[in-house]
C-alpha cells in the first residue's frame, strides 16, 4: 500500500443521506474498514509503533495478513447481522405506524380493533411474508434481493454446519439494497400532503 492510498483511506466514505436509519451502522463499518487499511499498511511498511507487541511483534507478515483478513470477514458478517436487523426494525415500525390509519376508519370499532391486533402481532410475523407485502409497491426482482441477503444473514447467525453457505453479501452491497427499498416504502407509503396543510405550514413559516 503506497502512502499516497494510505492518505485516502480515511477520506473513503459512501454518501449518507441522514434520514437513513442504516447510516450510523454503515458508517461504523466504513470506519472499521478504514482500521483494517491503517493496521495492513503498518505491517507492510513494518511500522512497529503501530503493532500490538501481543499479536504482532513476534508474528511473521502472512501470518499477521491472516489475522487481519479473518477479523475483516467477522467485521463484515457482523455488519450484515446489525443492518438487517436494523432494516427488520424499520420496516415493522412502518407497518405499526401505517396500521393506525386504519384505526380511523369504518366501520371503527372493527378497524380499531383489527388495527390494534394488527399492530401487537406483526412483531411474531415471519419477516420473509412481510417482505411479500411490498412486493408491488418495492417490486419483486429487489424484495428476492432483500430475501438472499436474509439468508446470509441467517446463516451468520446461525452457521448451521450440515447447511451449505448461501452466496455471501458484503456490507456495501447489502446497505445499497437496503436503502433502496427503504427509499422506496416510504415513497409509496407516505400519504400526500393534502393542499390546506402546505399553506398551513406555509403561513406558520412567515409568521
């Protein structure tokens, strides 16, 4: 690694919209990487202050390489765990705070109480028949996309040894998908703002 890839390292940052609630678990992940670069490039240029006498002192270059390429997969597997999680949470939120709009309508003691069962068990809903509901909205080739990460993140989980690995997904790839359809539920999923309630808005800015 020259020094001039080193330099950039840390300037290496995928554009975060704020409003993404798996932008504070990518960029953890970014920074980690950006770890990893700092501790590959200090043993190549043999940069001892940098190396922790415990692991690295008395350890030859490949082996050092080999310590740092296991702990940079079990960082990556562990971001996929944190943003599908964090994708899981969000999308089941959506579909609580969506439901209440049901609560309102007719007739309303039966859509009241449908609503409220609705909200209380979709938390125990398999999340692979939650995913089918946005099926038109998100579109089906990128909901099978969502379902393959899933399944890497199961196994992560889980790594059942008499179950072959699915393919794997890496924590860039996976945080686009993601995002995208995040992008696209609420999209689809936010009511528009009625005419009345933009020139409320409007008139209480100036004043």
């Amino acid at each position: 690694m020259t020094r001039a890839c080193f330099s950039s390292c840390l300037r290496m940052s995928p554009s975060m919209n704020s409003d993404n609630p798996l932008d504070p678990v990518y960029k953890a992940f970014s920074v980690e990487e950006d770890c990893f670069r700092v501790a590959t490039y200090a043993i190549e240029a043999q940069h001892t202050e940098f190396m922790c006498p415990a692991r690295f002192m008395k350890a030859t270059r490949e082996e050092a390489e080999t310590v740092l390429q296991d702990a940079e997969q079990q960082a990556a597997d562990l971001a996929i765990l944190a943003l599908f999680a964090t994708f899981e949470r969000f999308v089941i939120d959506h579909l609580q705070t969506a439901n209440r709009l049901l609560g309102a309508g007719y007739p309303q003691q039966y859509s009241a109480k449908l609503a409220q069962k609705f909200e209380s068990e979709v938390e125990y809903w398999r999340f692979v028949e939650i995913l089918n509901l946005f099926k038109g909205e998100v579109g089906a080739d990128l909901i099978g996309k969502v379902k393959q990460i899933k399944q890497y993140r199961d196994w992560v989980a889980h790594r059942n040894p008499s179950k072959p690995a699915p393919p794997q997904t890496s924590p860039g790839a996976a945080f686009h998908i993601l995002t995208e359809v995040i992008e696209r539920i609420r999209l689809s999923h936010t009511p528009p703002i009625e005419e009345d309630e933009v020139e409320a808005a409007a008139l209480a800015s100036v004043e």
